[in-house]
C-alpha cells in the first residue's frame, strides 16, 4: 500500500516541510507528495480538476479534506486508517484542495470527505496538521503511547 497527498500549491516554508518530513519518515508505507499547480482566479477550478484527477489512480481509494466532510476524532481516523488498509486494499490518496475548494467532479471521485474543522486553515500548515494524524493513527493501532 501507498499513501499520496495531493496538493494545490507549492509549500514554501521550510519549516513546515521539515515538520511534515519528520512525519513521513516514520510511516510504516510509502508516502508521496504530489503538488499541482494553483489557478489565482476561481475561473481556474476547471484546470486545478484537471491536474488533479491526472494525479489520482483510477483503483486509489480517495480522502478529500472538505469543510462539508465527516469530522472525527483521531481514534476514529485510525479505525478508519485500518479499515481502509484491511478491506479496500487501494493505494490512499488525500487530497487538499485550492483556495477555491474542489469542484463536483473532485467531490464526485472521492471516497470519503473529512473534515478537520469548520475553521479554516493555511494549506500549508493543514499538510502538517493532516501528515501528523495519518502518523498518529498508525501510532493509535499499533498501540504507542505517542497518542495519549
């Protein structure tokens, strides 16, 4: 199996990206992150769909991060982690959106939508936030006290 989180936009603080590879250093599976190219206007959304549906396997089981998704705890989100690894037997793919969130077509390819919080949040900083939990759930079914 094989994690992927798609993202809109490039991560451009370098502390952020050492905290999210501090993270995926530890995965127990091979964690890929795939960045595709922002649109600034909402006239773009087509193009963002376009890139990002090109980095999706057409077998992927796909999480999309959406203010209108399912909000959890991290033991849930571990529950799921397993059942998604047990049963679907898929490559995972999460995938943040742009600033102009997903289209139909992008909500209509996902799987599951999980929400974190009705705030929002810097993608970059939501990368780490969403790296950090798929990180913990592993820890969560393994039994580490890194989850308290």
């Amino acid at each position: 199996m094989k994690i992927t989180l798609v993202c809109v936009g490039k991560m451009k603080q370098t502390y952020l990206k050492e905290a999210m590879n501090d993270y995926i250093k530890q995965m127990p599976y091979p964690f890929e992150i795939v960045e595709v190219q922002d649109e600034k206007e909402i006239t773009g959304m087509g193009i963002e769909e376009k890139r990002i549906l090109s980095k999706i396997g057409s077998q992927d089981f796909v999480i999309g991060l959406a203010i209108k998704g399912e909000m959890i705890s991290s033991e849930q989100f571990a529950l799921k982690l397993d059942h998604w690894m047990t049963y679907e037997k898929k490559d995972l793919t999460f995938i943040i959106g742009g600033s102009y969130g997903f289209t139909q077509a992008i909500y209509d390819r996902c799987n599951y939508l999980l929400s974190f919080s009705k705030m929002t949040f810097p993608h970059q900083l939501m990368r780490v936030i969403l790296v950090e939990q798929i990180y913990r759930g592993f820890q969560i079914l393994k039994g580490h006290p890194y989850h308290k």
